[in-house]
C-alpha cells in the first residue's frame, strides 16, 4: 500500500470514528425517558455553561427549537457577542438517536458533524433543563424564563457533579437584554 493510500485511509477513519463518537454522552450520564419532544419545543434561555469556542464572549443566549417536516428539530441559537458588540446567531438541525421518547440526540451547525445533546434532567413542567454534551467538556442548564430558581439550579448542579462535570468551570450567562431573534427564525 502507498503513503498516500494509507494516509487517505487513516484519515477517513479518524474522521468517521469523530463523526459517530461526537453525538454520544458522558459514562455516568442518562438522558430522560419518557421525553415529551413536542413540550421542549420553543424558547430556551441559557443559564450557564461550560465555555467552547462557538459561544465565547456570548451573553444573552437562547436556543430556540421546533419541529421541521422532516421530523428533525430546527435549532436557532443566538446571542450577543460582548466583545464584537454584536447579536450573532447560527441555524441547525437535531435528530433522535433513538426515539422520540428518550432525550439523545445530535444535534448538528455543520452537517455531516454532529454533537451530543442529552437532557439529562427536566422539570415536569418543561421550564427548566439540564443538558449535557457528547462529553464532559459540554453543559448547559436552560430555563423558558431569563431566570432560575436557586433551589432548582442547586439540583442541576449537584446532578451534574454526579455525572462527572467541573461546576466550577460554568459561566452563568447574563440575560439582561432582550433578543432581538426570538421570533424564531
């Protein structure tokens, strides 16, 4: 087999592997059963997070999500940009990894690479979520309100730790100005 050959084979590898391991969970983590997809459509106000580039220097963030024809969820993040002084936002797409029922998902800004997206706790009234990533290095608890009651953050807090995650490490993210995209582009 040539260099080339083998460098080309390795690579396609090394990306199909990266392309199906970002779209799974953390070990110690458990999406919730019996999800209710149509109930987490809307609005999502980001609470806190793990930093990661795509979201660096962003306040003001909400994830909005609703359902395509297609039966993939729609997904308008958005944000502003406290160091270009700007709203910035971003479209994508998520699908099931299994079924409706159980909240894995992947969720994908850059098709064909996806990202794990895992409820891993949610309110019976669909107000506030815990979410985790593909891996420890994704975490973000979201409310339907530019706020959180402590005793609830304090629960996803502690849930995460479980799970394995550096809490200290979350950015509680401001929401002190209004979106001007939450028409839900």
């Amino acid at each position: 087999m040539n260099l080339k050959l083998f460098f080309a084979l390795a690579l396609s590898i090394f990306i199909l592997s990266f392309i199906f391991s970002c779209a799974g969970i953390p070990k110690n983590a458990k999406p919730v059963e019996n999800f209710e997809a149509k109930r987490y459509l809307g609005a999502w106000y980001e609470m806190a997070r793990l930093d990661y580039k795509f979201e660096r220097d962003m306040d003001n963030v909400v994830a909005q999500y609703s359902m395509k024809d297609n039966g993939e969820i729609k997904v308008f993040n958005s944000g502003y940009n406290t160091k270009k002084e700007k709203w910035t936002s971003a479209k994508g797409s998520a699908k099931f990894t299994e079924n409706e029922k159980i909240a894995a998902l992947k969720v994908s800004f850059f098709k064909p690479f996806y990202g794990g997206y895992n409820v891993i706790a949610i309110d019976p009234n669909y107000k506030y979520a815990l979410v985790a990533g593909s891996n420890l290095k994704y975490l973000w608890l979201l409310s339907r309100e530019k706020t959180m009651p402590e005793e609830i953050k304090q629960q996803y807090l502690k849930l995460a730790k479980e799970v394995g995650y550096d809490t200290s490490n979350l950015i509680w993210v401001a929401q002190d100005k209004n979106n001007p995209n939450l028409s839900g582009k």
